[in-house]
C-alpha cells in the first residue's frame, strides 16, 4: 500500500476514535447534573427520587463549626424514611443554590433554604451516583 494511503488511513481511524471517545464523554451525565437532580427531587418533595440518585451505601455526613462530623444518614431506605418526615415537618421546604463547582468527582453548592439556614455541601459522585455528601455550617 503507498505510504500516503497508509498515513491517511491511520489519521482516519485516530480520529475516528477520538470522536468516538469524545461523543461517549459528552453524552455520561456530569458530577454537577447529578447533584442538582437530587437538589431538584428535593424541591419536589419526592425521596423516591432523590434515592434513584444515590448509591446503595450512600452515607450523609454533618459537619460542625470544630469540624467534627457526624454520620446522619447510611443508605437509600434511611434516606426515604428520613426525606419522608422531614417533608410532613416542613411543607413548604425548598432549596436554591447559590454557587457551585463542579469537578469530576466532587462537586460543591452554596445552598439556601429559603426563607431558613444555609450551608455549605460537598458531593462525592461516582459511577453517576452520589456515594456521600457533608453538609458544613455557613454564614
């Protein structure tokens, strides 16, 4: 085969790899749109669907002012339950996010109750599920 030929058809290949990889890259769900479905499901009031959201051993952390945390929540039947009465406790609850940084693993938000507290929440995604999130205290 002439070497030109042989040149062009391994550029071609290459690049059809790379748009293969690339196309995969962009259709997977980033970090960020996976932890403002869960912000969302909880605007909607809906554990159900805030569960689909994270992982089987999902753990939620709360972190003080010292900056000792504590383990409030392990799994998704924990989080429904939970979810479940803090949504009869509090009706009208909403939440807006104020900032974020999205990484590929770790994503953070500036979240407001509205009307209430805020605080500042650390994501752990993986495999496009939330494995732990660790809500500190803010201003």
């Amino acid at each position: 085969m002439n070497p030109f030929f042989k040149t062009l058809r391994v550029l071609f290949f290459g690049c059809l790899l790379l748009l293969t990889a690339c196309t995969h890259v962009q259709n997977s769900t980033s970090a960020l749109s996976v932890a403002e479905e869960l912000v969302e499901a909880f605007n909607r009031h809906d554990p159900e669907a805030m569960a689909m959201q994270v992982a089987t051993d999902f753990e939620l952390y709360y972190v003080d002012e010292a900056g000792a945390s504590a383990l409030a929540i392990t799994g998704r039947d924990q989080l429904v339950t939970e979810m479940n009465g803090y949504f009869e406790s509090q009706p009208s609850v909403k939440s807006t996010v104020l900032a974020s940084i999205d990484g590929p693993v770790y994503v953070s938000f500036r979240e407001q109750i509205v009307g209430g507290q805020s605080s500042l929440a650390v994501y752990e995604i993986r495999d496009q599920l939330i494995q732990r999130v660790w809500y500190y205290p803010a201003e």
